[in-house]
C-alpha cells in the first residue's frame, strides 16, 4: 500500500493539468469567437468601402494596417492557450489554419485592389485575361477560407459532442 502512495500527488497533478487544459480551451474557444467575428466586421466594412470606390484608399489602408496584423495578433493570442489534449491542439491548429488562409486572402485582395485600380479604355485583352486570372485565384481562395472555417466549427462540434 505505502508503495502506491506516492502516485496519489502525480494523479493530482495530472488531474490538475487537465482540467487547465479544459478552461484554457474553454477561454481559447471564446477568444476565436469574439476574434473572427470582430475580424469579419472589419472585412465586411472594407468590401463596402472598396464597393463605394470613394473610399477604395481608406479600404486597402484597413486591409493593410487594420486586418492582416489583427489576424497575426489572433493567431499568436491562439497560440498562447496551453492545451494538452490531442482534440483541443486539433481544434486551434485548425483555427490557425482558417487564419492562415484568411490572411492570404487579404493579401489578394489588397494586391488586386492595389493592382487594378485602373480603368481599361483600350480594351487591352492582356489585361482582362490577367484580371480574370486573378479573380479566379481569389475566388479559389475563397472557397479554401470557408472550408478551412468549416473544419474548425465541425472540429468544435464533434469535440462538444465528447
């Protein structure tokens, strides 16, 4: 018996762990909402702004110095949570990878909007086919930030689930 009384403080320290670990992810999942949500107004009022074309230049400037370092700040606030189990490093890994492909698409979007801030009078067919081209990577890009946004709420759910 006396040989088995030496586990008991490691259990308790393992115990202890874990249950860090399970508010840490409960304030990580917290922290991700307010994040993204506050993330997508922000994007939201800079597609407006360039859609108004008058104020096109304060929207690049909220892309620029608003958005994409607000994102590296979200990814490195994610980063700070410790968590041990296998299932919440899933979940933020996936949270890091939705951001990852967020920001890319702000670089597109600030890219183009920089790039093609002009008007084609000639009707020069280089440029509509390299307009084109890159409306399709936006859009592809799109489409990779959504399905990455999806994983992680899925990744959230079936964790809920458990």
């Amino acid at each position: 018996m006396k040989k088995l009384l030496w586990l008991v403080p490691f259990i308790l320290l393992l115990c202890a762990c874990n249950d860090e670990s399970e508010e840490n992810y409960t304030q990580m999942l917290g922290a991700f909402e307010r994040n993204d949500s506050e993330l997508n107004t922000l994007l939201d009022d800079a597609i407006k702004n360039i859609d108004g074309a008058a104020n096109r230049d304060e929207a690049l400037k909220n892309i620029n110095d608003k958005i994409i370092p607000k994102v590296e700040d979200f990814r490195q606030t994610l980063n700070n949570y410790t968590i041990t189990s296998e299932t919440h490093v899933e979940v933020r890994d996936a949270m890091i990878n939705y951001l990852n492909e967020f920001e890319t698409l702000m670089e597109m979007y600030s890219k183009f909007n920089t790039d093609f801030y002009l008007v084609n009078p000639l009707s020069d067919e280089s440029i509509n086919e390299e307009l084109n081209g890159l409306l399709d990577e936006i859009k592809n890009q799109e489409e990779k930030m959504s399905a990455a946004k999806d994983e992680v709420e899925t990744l959230i759910g079936e964790n809920s689930e458990e």
